[in-house]
C-alpha cells in the first residue's frame, strides 16, 4: 500500500477515501474476508455493494498500517450496541470511526479517546421541519427555523451530522436520547464542549466541531462533523486534526 503519511503526528487523523475507478471497485469485494464479501454482495444495487466493499477494504488498509498487521489479518470486535473496536489481541490503543455516503467516506482514527464521525449529502428532503421537530432539540429546532427557506437545507444537515457524530463517539445508539443535547452554531475552526444533559449519561462529555470540507477539495454539496469523548485518556488541550486522502497503490 502507498499510503500518505506524511505529519500524522496529529491527535485525529481524518483520512477521505473517494470514489476509484469502476475496475478498482469491481475488484475490491475479492479483497476482503468472506463475511464481508457476503455483506457486499447482499446489496440490490451492485455498484453501491461495490463502493460499501471498497470503504471496507479502505479501512482494513489503513488501520492494518496503524496497527502492523495485513489487511486480511485485521480483528475487530463489537459493543453490545455494535459498535466496532479493533480486537484486543492488536493491542493497539487506537479508536476509530467510519462513515460514507454515495461518492465520499470519511474515516477517523485517534489515540486520544472515542471517535465519531459522521458525513453526509445534501438532498431536499421534503418535509425537512417535520424531521426536525422530532429528532432536534428545541433549541436547534429554533435555530433551523430562523434561517431562510434556501439555507435550511445546509443548516438542517450542519445540525445533522453534529447530532449524529456525537452518538457514534458515544456508543450507546439511539439510547441518547436525540433531544438530550444541543449542537447548534458550531464552528469549523473551534471544537465545541457538549454535555448531554441526560440521567443516563450525566456525566458523559465531548467535544465537536463541524469539518470544514472545502479544506479537503470536497463540494459544498456535503456536510461532515467530528465528535471526540473527554475522559481519562483526553488531554485538557482540543484534539488536532489533520485531513489527508487514502491513496491505494492501485487505481
């Protein structure tokens, strides 16, 4: 694998796996194990099985580099809510975090603490307020109305992806409830204290801060965010991040 590391001396390493050549994709679901070719192939749409296949073999690749190992020779294991962690015989120390939609994935890995991430693409939704009243807080809900008709759909999906990397940096699933923190007015620069203000994780903390993708060459046409816990192995100091590209050897 010719993968780029230069400076990754960083806290949080976003890497962006975009969409290969049509012979890279037909040949990626070969690569991987037989559970995951498996996966692949129960997509009705075979170039999106291809592209889910793709990512898939992205991410070996990468933490296999992290961690020392081959692709193919990478364990994970999974929470009680299935969220995936790399096996414990890697002794790796590394948390990480996927997400993907049709044409772009974002991948992020740390050794700082647990990691979400969340990237998705703008499309009209048609009945957007209604969404929004039932998985925002009353306070994005405020802040989602106060904006334009045609800029509704940009904030709707920056709120979005907030909400969405902060479940998958805790872990529990849709047992946070939605309503239960608010991730309103985020900037691209600052990471964000948020605590959700829920029983069941009172004493729960993270950081988030929305991703700037035009950094990385990506359209307006997407919207991303990151969310990091605070607890014992975080530093008191935000996280770094460095964004780079997956580049396979082949194409």
């Amino acid at each position: 694998m010719n993968l780029f590391f230069q400076n990754l001396n960083q806290k949080v390493v976003i890497w962006c796996i975009s969409t290969p050549s049509d012979n890279c994709l037909a040949l990626a679901a070969g690569k991987l194990p037989a559970n995951d070719q498996q996966k692949a192939a129960r997509f009705k749409n075979t170039k999106q099985g291809a592209w889910w296949a793709y990512v898939r073999l992205a991410m070996r690749n990468i933490l296999g580099t992290y961690v020392g190992c081959e692709a193919d020779d990478l364990k994970f294991q999974f929470s009680a809510t299935r969220k995936p962690s790399l096996a414990s015989e890697h002794k790796s120390g590394i948390f990480f975090n996927l997400s993907h939609c049709s044409n772009v994935a974002l991948l992020a890995v740390t050794e700082c603490s647990e990691v979400g991430i969340d990237i998705e693409k703008i499309k009209k939704i048609s009945d957007m307020s209604l969404v929004a009243k039932h998985f925002f807080s009353k306070a994005e809900q405020q802040y989602f109305e106060s904006f334009i008709t045609q800029k509704k759909d940009q904030i709707f999906y920056e709120i979005w992806t907030q909400k969405e990397s902060l479940i998958k940096a805790n872990g529990g699933g849709l047992s946070l409830p939605l309503d239960a923190f608010d991730a309103v007015g985020l900037s691209t620069k600052n990471w964000t204290a948020i605590k959700p203000v829920s029983t069941q994780f009172a004493s729960a903390e993270y950081r988030t801060r929305a991703l700037c993708l035009s950094e990385f060459g990506l359209s307006a046409s997407h919207k991303a965010a990151i969310c990091v816990s605070v607890g014992k192995r975080s530093e008191k100091e935000n996280p770094k991040i460095k964004m780079v590209r997956y580049l396979p050897q082949h194409d």
